[in-house]
C-alpha cells in the first residue's frame, strides 16, 4: 500500500481521542456515511431531474446540502445531537418512503429505512431498551414500505434502465452501510484487543516485578491466602553504612539517584544468582535464597551474592554522590513466606531465621558479611571463614557469629 492511500485511510479512521469507544464508533460511522450520503443524493439530483421530476430533484438538493454539512460538523466533532437525529431518524425514513412511492418497489427505496436503525444501535445516548424499540419500528416501517409499493405500484413510470440503475446503486449504498458498521466494529474492536494486550502484558510485568512468578501465577489462578513453610533457606540484610549522616548533606534527587544506582545493581547481582528480592527497607536490601523454590546450597548462594555485592558497591562508588560503603549479615533457618495485603501485595518472610539475619548485619563491620554458625555449618571448604567470637542477641543471649573473608 503507497503511502498516499496509507495516510488517507488513517485520515479518514482518525478519532478523537478523548473519546470512549462507543463513541468512537457512532463518531466514525456518522462521519463516514455523512459523505456517502451526499454521494448517493447528489446522484439522486441527477436521476430525478432527468426523468422530470422536478420536486424531487430539488428535494435531494436540499438534502445533500444538509448532509455535506453535517459531515462538515462531525469532522469538527461540532455536531449537535438534534441535527444528527433529524436527517437519520427523520430524513433517511422519509426519503426511502417517498423514493418507494416515486420509483416502485425494484429501485430499494425501501429498504434505506434500515440504515438508521444500524445508526440507532451506535447511538450511546439511546439505552438498549430504545435502541431495539427504535431499530424494531424502522425495521417494520421498511417492511410495510416495501409491502405498500407491491400492491400499489410507482407515482412515476421509470423506464426498466433506470430501475436497474437504482438497484444497483441502491443496494451498493445499504450494502456499504452495513460493512461500513461490520467493518467500524471489527477495527475498534481489533484496536481494543490491541491495548488490551499491551495493558495485560503491563500488568502481568508489574505483578512479576512485585512477586515472585510462582506466588503470581497462584495469586491469579485465585488463591487468596498464600503461606509456605520453609524448613531451610538463607535469608540476607545489606545495609548502607553512614546513609543517615549522607542524607543530610545530600539533595533528595542525589540521595534517590544514589539508592537506585545500588539497589538495581543489586538486584541484577540477585537475578543473577538465582535469589528473591524481598523489599528494600530504607537504606536496607533484603533477599533470600531457598524461597518460594527450595534451593539444596542456598547459604553457598547467599554468601556468593553477598561477596559479589560487596564488588559491586565498590565498584559503582565513582558514580555515587557519596562513599557507599555496605555490610551484611546472612543466617540460615526456617521461614514462613507468603503474601499479605489486599490493596498493594508483597511476598515477604517471618520467623526467627530472619530477625537474626538482620542482627547479624547489625552486627558487622563496613564492608564485611557476618554469618550464623547455621550458615557456617552449610558452607564448603572454598569460603574462608573466621570465628567472630560470641554476641549478644536479644532473645537468643550469647550467639557464636562468624565473618567471610575470601572465597574460592
């Protein structure tokens, strides 16, 4: 297709788009068959005067006036509702009545009474108990025009030439009436399914980016109340050291600039390594391995990711608005895991594996990962690990933690 013809097609279906999609289609429709109108009358002028009858000649005249304006205002989308009912609901019923009487039952005059009612069914003003009173009384009207024209025979005697002609040209026009509302239809409605897709697609984007895909998949085959326990996983604490005294030097778009640039590097270090970003809390990073799928080497994992963290940070300190140091603090336990909320869902981790985690971040030094004998214990000979001594932990007293310092 030439680009000309792409760009009157996409000039001709141009909507508004402040419009809803119904009116979207009584806009197309009305606007369309506007200048069809206006052919299929001006062509009218024509056959009336040459067959003498001056009246109806005239007649068309006035009416293609009337529609080439009315195709004029519905481009503007400047057309009132009142003129849109009259040459519809008053003028289409009216010609097909007097072109039947004039020109018999052969010419198809009769059957323009079903037009409106195609108009009626895209009318959003008209409720549907209207638009099937309304589309039932024109069906019948043309029905009884029709019937009317057998028994009493044309006003005017046309010569078989130009009954033919009518034929033709008549049924073409309500031929492309009825595509025309098919084909409207089947566009929008193409365009619809379209932006469906796309906002499907968006949504299904954003659950995953919120959830895990296991727990999404559950949440939208309709399970409502999701738990998992789970007897061992790794649960991981990162935290921003001096975050609190750098805010106060810093602008929020500096400091939010700041966290992004980390937190997504984190979170690309997580999706490498297989783990589940559990929520950021403030300067805080949290993750897990070995939910919501049971993973056999999950401390292994966890202190890998940890380690590849620290690199990280380092690494993107040249870019930062200031010198972002971490620690982190990882323990190996049981967790319940599952979603809570109703309005704004989050997968997010309880149990005593999790509190420690935390207190083992608490607990380290700026740019060390601190461990639970749990973790340790897990742990292959490639890590080099090195007793901490015994720490305080409230609720647990005296607890044994432990620090990576290098990896195989």
């Amino acid at each position: 297709m030439s680009k000309l013809s792409s760009g009157f097609i996409e000039s001709l279906l141009w909507i508004p788009p402040d419009l809803t999609r119904q009116s979207s289609r009584y806009y197309l429709f009305n606007r369309i068959a506007a200048w069809v109108a206006c052919l299929s009358h001006g062509s009218w002028v024509v056959v009336f005067a040459l067959n003498n009858l001056t009246l109806m000649a005239y007649y068309n005249v006035v009416v293609t006036a009337l529609f080439a304006l009315f195709g004029f205002l519905w481009y503007r989308s400047q057309c009132p509702k009142w003129f849109t009912y009259i040459l519809f609901f008053g003028e289409i019923p009216m010609h097909a009545l007097l072109g039947t009487l004039y020109t018999g039952l052969g010419t198809m005059f009769w059957m323009f009474g079903t037009i409106p009612a195609i108009a009626c069914l895209l009318t959003p003003q008209f409720s549907w108990p209207k638009k099937v009173a309304v589309c039932l009384g024109l069906v019948v009207f043309s029905c009884a025009t029709g019937v009317w024209a057998i028994f009493a025979g044309p006003w005017n005697a046309f010569s078989q030439g130009w009954v033919v002609y009518l034929f033709v040209t008549n049924t073409l026009s309500i031929s492309s009436a009825f595509v025309l509302y098919l084909g409207l239809n089947q566009y929008l409605v193409e365009i619809a399914e379209e932006g469906l897709e796309r906002e499907f697609q968006r949504a299904e984007g954003l659950l995953r980016n919120i959830l895990p895909d296991p727990i999404a998949l559950r949440l939208k085959d309709g399970e409502r109340v999701i738990a998992n326990e789970h007897r061992e996983v790794s649960v991981i604490f990162a935290d921003i050291v001096g975050f609190t005294e750098a805010s106060s030097r810093l602008s929020p778009g500096e400091l939010v600039e700041t966290l992004n640039l980390v937190f997504s590097e984190l979170d690309n270090l997580a999706g490498h390594h297989g783990a589940e970003k559990i929520k950021t809390i403030g300067d805080a990073y949290m993750a897990v391995v070995g939910a919501p799928e049971d993973t056999g080497n999950h401390a292994e994992i966890a202190v890998d990711l940890a380690v590849d963290m620290l690199r990280a940070v380092k690494a993107l300190n040249p870019r930062t608005h200031f010198d972002v140091q971490m620690r982190i603090g990882i323990n190996s336990g049981p967790v319940v895991a599952g979603v809570i909320g109703k309005r704004k869902f989050a997968y997010d981790l309880w149990g005593d594996a999790v509190n420690i985690a935390s207190r083992m971040e608490s607990l380290g030094e700026p740019g060390e990962i601190t461990i639970t004998e749990d973790t340790a214990a897990l742990l292959p000979v490639r890590f080099v690990i090195k007793p901490e001594g015994f720490r305080e932990i409230k609720g647990k007293g005296p607890t044994p933690v432990f620090s990576i310092h290098s990896r195989g």
